[in-house]
C-alpha cells in the first residue's frame, strides 16, 4: 500500500538521519524512482517505524505518496521501542519487558512459531523457536528476578495459570529497568532475526538472573558484551573456516572462544590472534591462505603479474545496506574504475577476471572495462526464480538475474565432458538459511554458481 508522505507521523525518538546517506537514496530516486521493494514501516497510528532515510529523501526528491508496511498495533511499538534503545534513544521504560510479555501473549492467543516469527519481524523461519526461550527468560523468571531479587518483596509477585507471573510494576525500582536493561541492550541489542544473536541474549540473560544478588548495570553490560564478542568470533569462524577443516577442530576453537582465550570483549589485538588462528586451520587442512583486508589497501602489497583468477563480488551500489552505498552513479562508477586500475598490473599474462554487478550497472562497467582494454570474453548471466524483489511492479518486467562479466587471456579449463556449465546463461536459486550452504550474507550467491 502506499500512504501520503504528509500523513506520516515521526516519534521524538527517530534516531538522527545521516545526510549522506539522505543525500544518496535521493539521488538513486531522481533516476530511477522509489523501489518499492524497499517500503517504509509505519504502526497502526501512522507513526514511522522503520525508513527514516528513505522518507526524508521522498521528500527532498517531491514525492507525495511512498510505499509502506503497516506494522499490527501491539507489535510496531514494541519493535520501535527496541530499535530506539538500540540506537541510545530514549525509550519507554517497560519496553524490555513488554516485548517478553508479547511473546508470551501471541503464544496464550494460539499464534504458532512461524505466525510469531512474523510478526515480530523476525527474518528467518527457524528463529521462531527462540521466542519459547525469550519468554521463558525473560518473562517469568525475569519478572521474579525484579521482585525478588532487586526489590525483596515477594509479594509483589503473583502467579497465574500456566505459569504466567504478573508484577505491579509501580512498586519496581524504575532504576533497575533503565540501568541495567539499557546497559545490557547496548552491548547486545534487539537480534531482529538473527538467531546466533537470539542464542547470545537468551544465554547472557540467563547467566544474569542465575545470580541476581551480584547484579548491577556493570555486570548486566559485561555479561553482554562477552557474549556479543563470543557470537561474533563464532560467526567469523563459520564463514571464514574452509570445509576440510575439521569438526574437532572446530569445536575446540569454539571451545576456546567461551574460555575467554581469545578476550572478554572487542579487541584488535584478540581478534588479530583469532583471525591467524582460523588462516592456520585453513592452511593445514586446505593449503589455503586467507588475508582479510581492505582489497584497495592490499593488492598495492602484491608483486605485479602475480594473479592468475579473480573472482568478485564488490558493492553494487543498489541497495540501503552501509557496506553497498558508494554515493552518486558517477561516484560509483568512479570507485569501480579505481580498484580495477589497482588490479590490473597485478594479473598474470594468463588470467581470468569474474565481476559481478547489477543489471543497471553492467552496461557503464562493460564499457569502462572496454575503454581501458580489458579482454571481454563472456557475459555470464544469473537467473533466479525465488526472493525476486518487485513483485509488485507494473510498468515494467520483474527483474530476476544479475550479470557477471568475464574478461580472460588464455582458454578456460572446461571438464571434458559436455555439460550445461558452458552456457553463460545459469539457473541457481538464491541462497537462503535452510539450504544446505546456509545463507551467511544480505547477497550471499551459490555455491554452484
């Protein structure tokens, strides 16, 4: 649906907008419109939820309606709440514990997992199982926790059918909530989906309220902040570790990890350690050596004519993501000519080049690329049926592919066996969490492909 710009209301507590990235959405809208695959969230009272770069740029630009999601009124304020805090806003003080008690409530109304899942937001299927472990943890024992443990008044609490517990919150230490549960949400905030994120709040909570007689904001934030840390380090070693290594060694770095060897909280000099450690597991059980770094930085390093394959994947600049935005198309395109200058003295006389990019920038790419004497030999196009954005479109076809460029020096090495992987049009689906790859990135591609 769409909704007039001028009807939509926004809360004291919208986070500040940043003007480049203002400026950026507004330029992309000049010359292509609004994608409404991207849509605004606005609660059943018409405030915004969700898309404040995105409306403040509609505006600039002199749109009058834009699409928008209409979040159900007992949840958008929850979740806007929790975005708030998340981003150091003020927030109700309740929110924390409103959100456990929503869980609670969809579940007593008859809403299953995936009915759940929905409307909390939650983008992944399989998270819904979490939010058993949400209310558990942080509805009824943390409801007793408040009563019994801070305040030391037992009676404050009372039981009910199927477990619920109520309290009289009036008569709670307000500064509990707002110290503790704040210092706790900054370390590790609402996990929006992500379930190693869910996995990390339901153990830090219930690390916390196992000891509720040494609980202060202090430990509530260092409790959090530990776990953030672990959850990081273990995604890291998830996406980075090859797949011949194997799962005990896996298991004792993850062991390590919850031993604190690695640190308690972010630091450079443990996650340098972290990341020698994962490059050794690779190399042992590979022959692989991974660098991680800024590609713009590192390939300077390298001795020229010294690669032989290029495979990438860099920013399209097509969507809100931080890491994907590279300014204006001129800027982008500007970036692009930039690296692949870098690139170029480092190839071998024989090599190949893969770069991906998006259908409304493989046309510029090819040409620049031609202009400066690259060997284009192949267009290699992606073709998706699943997680197709514009659905909804009417005044033009339903974009489903991307592009990857192919320029090379000498022949590929084709199995020699005729097969379809010859042709440069390639039917994979897109990624997603319950394949047997996983889905560790916004644009993860297959494996296949």
């Amino acid at each position: 649906m769409s909704v007039n710009i001028e009807e939509i209301k926004v809360s004291s507590h919208q986070r500040r907008l940043r003007e480049w990235k203002v400026q950026a959405i507004a330029q992309k809208m000049r010359e292509r419109g609004y994608n409404a695959s991207y849509p605004i969230t606005i609660d059943a009272d018409g405030y915004l939820v969700d898309g404040g770069h995105r409306l403040e740029a509609a505006k600039r630009v002199g749109l009058t309606e834009i699409p928008s999601l209409v979040k159900p009124q007992d949840v958008a304020s929850i979740t806007h709440g929790i975005r708030c805090n998340e981003d150091g806003a003020d927030t109700e003080r309740h929110d924390v514990f409103d959100y456990a008690e929503l869980c609670w409530t969809l579940t007593e109304n008859g809403n299953k997992d995936d009915d759940i899942a929905k409307l909390l937001g939650w983008n992944n299927r399989q998270s819904a199982i979490y939010h058993r472990n949400i209310k558990t943890n942080l509805h009824s024992r943390s409801w007793k926790l408040v009563a019994e443990g801070v305040t030391g008044n037992s009676e404050l609490v009372t039981p009910e059918e199927n477990g619920l517990v109520t309290l009289d919150v009036t008569k709670v230490t307000p500064d509990w909530k707002e110290t503790h549960f704040r210092a706790f949400l900054k370390e590790l905030p609402c996990p929006n989906g992500d379930r190693a994120m869910m996995r990390a709040q339901v153990r830090a909570i219930s690390e916390l309220i196992s000891k509720p007689d040494k609980l202060t904001a202090k430990v509530a934030g260092d409790t959090a902040a530990r776990y953030a840390w672990y959850t990081h380090l273990a995604k890291l070693m998830t996406v980075t570790l090859v797949q011949d290594v194997g799962v005990e060694d896996r298991k004792t770095l993850l062991r390590d990890v919850y031993r604190n060897v690695y640190g308690k909280t972010e630091s450079d000099r443990d996650l340098a350690r972290f990341i020698d450690t994962l490059r050794a597991l690779n190399e042992r059980a590979h022959g692989i050596k991974l660098y991680q770094a800024d590609a713009l930085q590192y390939l300077p390093t390298l001795p020229d004519k010294s690669i032989a394959l290029v495979v990438t994947d860099p920013p399209y600049n097509t969507t809100e993501h931080e890491w994907d935005e590279k300014g204006t198309s001129s800027e982008f395109l500007a970036w692009t000519q930039e690296w692949l200058q870098i690139l170029k003295p480092k190839l071998k006389d024989e090599f190949h080049l893969f770069v991906f990019c998006d259908p409304d920038y493989f046309a510029p790419i090819e040409m620049m690329l031609r202009a400066d004497g690259w060997p284009i030999r192949s267009r290699i196009i992606w073709e998706y049926r699943n997680l197709v954005k514009g659905r909804d479109v009417t005044d033009k076809f339903i974009e489903n592919y991307q592009v990857c460029l192919h320029c090379g020096t000498h022949a590929l090495n084709w199995p020699p066996q005729w097969d379809d992987s010859r042709f440069m049009v390639q039917e994979f689906a897109t990624p997603q969490s319950n394949f047997d790859e996983g889905r560790h990135h916004p644009t993860s591609k297959p494996v296949a492909l």
